[in-house]
C-alpha cells in the first residue's frame, strides 16, 4: 500500500525490504536455519560505506537493502538446494 510506504523510500525498495523480510522469516521459522544472522555485519558495512545511515542518505539506505538482499537470497538458495534438494 503507497499510503503506508515513507515517501523516501522508492517502491522498489519497499519491494525488496518485504522480501528480505519475507525471506529471513521462512529461514527462521520454516526452515529453522539461523546462518542468515551471519550476513549482518558485511550488509552493516555495505551502508557504512556508502556514507553510513542517516536523515538525508538515501544511498545507504538502498545499499543497505541491496546488500540485504543479495546475501539472505544466496543464504535461501543455500538452504533450499543444499538441505532440501531443491533443483
């Protein structure tokens, strides 16, 4: 829903912010894996880098979110083939 979405956030990231957190509950509550906790410092170090968070910095925010989302999908991939012979 637009009207709950802060408008400084772009749809997109919106988008990818709820399947990171879609993605992380399914680990953990499904699949009772935890190695996605692992991934927080290097994503912490994504937005570090790209200024740190911040009023003003959207770039870290979408950073943030990238790196996010990069790494819980190869951890759901990991999961997924590796435990369950998915593919």
């Amino acid at each position: 829903d637009d009207g709950m979405r802060p408008p400084f956030i772009s749809e997109v990231t919106a988008a990818d912010v709820l399947r990171v957190g879609k993605s992380i509950n399914f680990l953990r509550r499904c699949c009772d894996d935890t190695s996605w906790a692992e991934e927080r410092a290097p994503v912490l170090a994504a937005a570090a880098a790209a200024g740190g968070l911040g009023y003003g910095n959207p770039a870290a925010l979408d950073a943030l979110v990238s790196e996010a989302r990069r790494r819980i999908d190869r951890c759901l991939r990991r999961v997924l083939f590796a435990r369950y012979k998915f593919g």
